[in-house]
C-alpha cells in the first residue's frame, strides 16, 4: 500500500469557513503551494466558487473517495462537521490536522502548542493533531511563560468576537449595527440576542453559538497546556460586540517578587509581541492579520503583593491557521 506521505494532495474539509479561506491562502504562499487542494463541506457551502492558485475551484460535497490518496487533511469547520467525517479521514491513512476543537480528547490525538515543555516537537509517527484555538494558545504561552516566575494562580476572561460564528455572524453584528442607529428592531438568527453595542454572558436560548461549549474547549486546551506546571487557570469567556480578533484579560499570582522588567522579557521568549508605546492602546486590531500574539506590558496590582495584570489580543483566524501551516511544514521536514 502506497504511504500517504507521498501523495502530494491536500483536503480542506470545512474550506467554506473563514478559518479554511484563510488556511488556504497561507497555504499557497508555503511549499505546499504546488500540492494538490481539494476544498470540501457541508452541503450548504457545496457549489461555493473560490480559487485555489489563481484558477477558478468550486467546494464539493464529502463523498466517498473524499480523501482517498491525500497527505494531509485539514478539518476547518464545526465540530460536529469534524466528528462526522472523522472515520474516513482517519481511514485514508493520511495526516489529520484538526482545528475545530473535535478531536482534543481523542485517543492518540497529540495537541500542537509549539511553545517549549507541552506540544513542542511533532511526532511524526502519528497521524493525528488538534491545533489549540488563538484563547488556548494564550493560555499556554501564558502559563509557559509565568510557570519558571512561581505562578500560584492564573485567571483569563475572553472576549470573543462575531467572526468566530463564521460569516453570518459578521453579517449578523453589521445588520444589527445599522438596525439599531436607524431606530429599527434589529434581527438576531444567529445570535438571538442583541449583540451589537453589547457585552454579554451568554447568546439567546435558541442560538446554536454557545459560550459555555467555548469555555469547555479552551480549557481542555489549557488542561493539555497545564503540563508539569500544576496550575489549574480559572477561564471566562464573553461576547464583545467586534468583528475579528480575541482580545482577553488576565491576572497572575506569582510566589516571589518579580520586576516588571523581568516579565517582559521572559512573555517576551515566551513568543509573545509585547506593545511598548504607552501611547498607543492595545486593542484587537493590533494583532489583525498577524500569527502572533499581543501583549501590553504588565502592570502590578496594587492591592495584592505579587499580582500582576496583562491585557492581550489575538487575532481568531490567522494565529490557529499560521499554527496549522507551521506543524505540516515540521511534518513534511
């Protein structure tokens, strides 16, 4: 049986999503850009014209043979997508890279931080990753970093943005917007609640955007994270009334003085950009289109010896896409 690493062929399942636009056209600027895509979904996205290299590609359907004869399959959509055509990925003997959160309690799966002591080196005998969301990737980095300063407790609150619901979501956030400035009832399908000039704990009862489910995967990621640092984070995540990009809040316990110096230099070797101008506020448009994660310096908490406060931002698509891309490049090495 031929080995699947030979093929030169690559399936984007969930290649309608803003995370598999965006992983594909990444994609096209590595050495896979010479490979084969195949761009795949659900049946509501199947005729979608896109391109792949310049030419004209249509999203097809999940069939069988799907992903047949392929090195490397992506899955970018929902996660209930993921868990129904996982099998037959599996099946195919290729490399199943996962970003939708599905398969981080699979057996045998190997959660990809890149971040030194967790999920660092890709073992190239498996044949199943789960990518973190940009929030668990934070969360590691975070816990990476401030773990060698003595950390005794971390809690981060996220605040998500409308693109995480995929494009109706973005639409759904304008509509609202221009609704509610003319002086009109604003529509809510998909949220089903007011989400525009509104930060919020929770959607409406019948919305099938969920915060706690969020909640649930960024602290299975952190779990993984957590690794031989015993510190549990506390996590809370919110709606934001934005567009793109995470931005998010944590504070820090640590058990020995550390100089404010010291912790930036030490988020810095973490892998985080730090902002140092204090005339430019930190927000989530910093970090839009940018693999990296952003960090305002830290400041002390005052009242609580020890305690530090960060500010971050994140941008939702391309840190999990730019992640995905850098552990198939370490795979293909």
């Amino acid at each position: 049986m031929p080995n699947p690493r030979d093929f030169h062929r690559i399936v984007i399942a969930g290649a309608s999503s803003l995370l598999g636009a965006e992983l594909k056209s990444l994609l096209e600027e590595t050495r896979f850009a010479s490979w084969d895509f195949s761009l795949v979904d659900e049946e509501i996205a199947v005729g979608t014209l896109t391109e792949v290299g310049g030419e004209p590609a249509v999203i097809q359907p999940v069939e069988e043979g799907t992903f047949h004869r392929s090195s490397l399959i992506f899955f970018t959509g929902s996660a209930a997508f993921t868990e129904r055509n996982l099998p037959a990925a599996r099946e195919s003997g290729a490399t199943v890279i996962d970003l939708s959160g599905a398969v981080l309690n699979s057996p045998g799966v190997q959660v990809w931080f890149a971040t030194e002591g967790v999920g660092h080196n890709a073992d190239k005998h498996k044949t199943l990753y789960a990518v973190p969301s940009a929030p668990g990737l934070a969360t590691a980095k975070l816990l990476n970093a401030l773990g060698p300063a003595g950390l005794v407790r971390l809690s981060l609150i996220f605040f998500r943005p409308v693109s995480e619901a995929g494009r109706p979501g973005i639409e759904e956030l304008e509509s609202q917007t221009t609704q509610l400035l003319s002086f009109q009832s604003a529509g809510q399908p998909v949220f089903d609640t007011q989400v525009a000039f509104n930060l919020i704990d929770r959607y409406g009862p019948t919305s099938r955007q969920n915060l706690q489910s969020v909640r649930d995967r960024i602290r299975s990621e952190a779990g993984v994270a957590v690794g031989r640092n015993s510190v549990e984070p506390s996590i809370q995540v919110l709606h934001a009334p934005v567009f793109y990009g995470y931005t998010f809040t944590a504070i820090a316990e640590l058990n020995s003085k550390s100089s404010k110096e010291a912790l930036v230099e030490i988020c810095r070797k973490a892998g985080f950009t730090l902002e140092s101008d204090p005339n430019s506020p930190l927000g989530n448009l910093n970090a839009s289109g940018d693999s990296a994660i952003h960090l305002a310096l830290p400041e002390s908490d005052p009242a609580q010896p020890n305690t530090w406060w960060f500010w971050g931002a994140a941008d939702n698509i391309r840190v999990p896409a730019s992640m995905a891309i850098k552990l198939a490049e370490k795979l293909a090495e």
